[in-house]
C-alpha cells in the first residue's frame, strides 16, 4: 500500500515503479537518490532524473527528453482541469478513456 497525503511520493517511488519495465522514467530533482535509480535500473528501465544540486558526482541525464517532461506535465494539468476525468465518474475504463479522448480534442481545439 503506498503513503497517504502527507509521505512524498519519493518515499514510495521504489513501490510505484516496480511492475515498470523497458521505459524511460522522468522524474524531477525529488526523485534523485542511487537506489531508486539502481531499482529502474534493475528493471530494465532508463531514468531520466537530474542529480540534486549537493549531490557529490555528477549525473549523467538525457537533457533532451527531460525537456520534454514540462510539456507532458501541461497536458497533465489541462486534463485534470476537466472535474470528470479528475475525480473519475466514469467506473468503466472505455468510458473513462472516452473522455480523456474528449478532453484532449477539448485541448486540440483551444
């Protein structure tokens, strides 16, 4: 089970990734310690987090593909503005895909 609203999701990232494997993780500073990048690792996965700014050695990223990470996270946020798709009324998943396709032509077209 992972944390409530008071742990920071770093604090359960190891739980929320491990049926992950074969991706690229991005994740911000937060997300920067050696064993949740050797867990990503360990899955096959490539992580794409830059190193805090006290860390010791420096952290070898992908900076162009964590440019990409703001635009991703504006979609996010533009979706979540639709109440429907955020507090998910929608119980059936073809529904509730339905209106996340609704929501980005809602986007498309603004």
């Amino acid at each position: 089970m992972f944390g409530g609203g008071q742990v920071h999701d770093a604090a359960v990232a190891d739980e929320l990734v491990e049926a992950i494997g074969g991706c690229t993780v991005i994740g911000d500073r937060g997300y920067d310690g050696t064993e949740f990048r050797r867990t990503l690792e360990g899955n096959n996965n490539t992580p794409v987090i830059p190193g805090r700014r006290n860390r010791k050695e420096e952290i070898a990223y992908d900076q162009e593909e964590y440019k990409k990470r703001g635009k991703r996270e504006r979609i996010f946020g533009k979706i979540t503005e639709n109440r429907r798709l955020t507090v998910r009324y929608e119980k059936s998943d073809i529904n509730f895909l339905g209106f996340i396709f609704i929501a980005f032509i809602k986007i498309l077209l603004y």
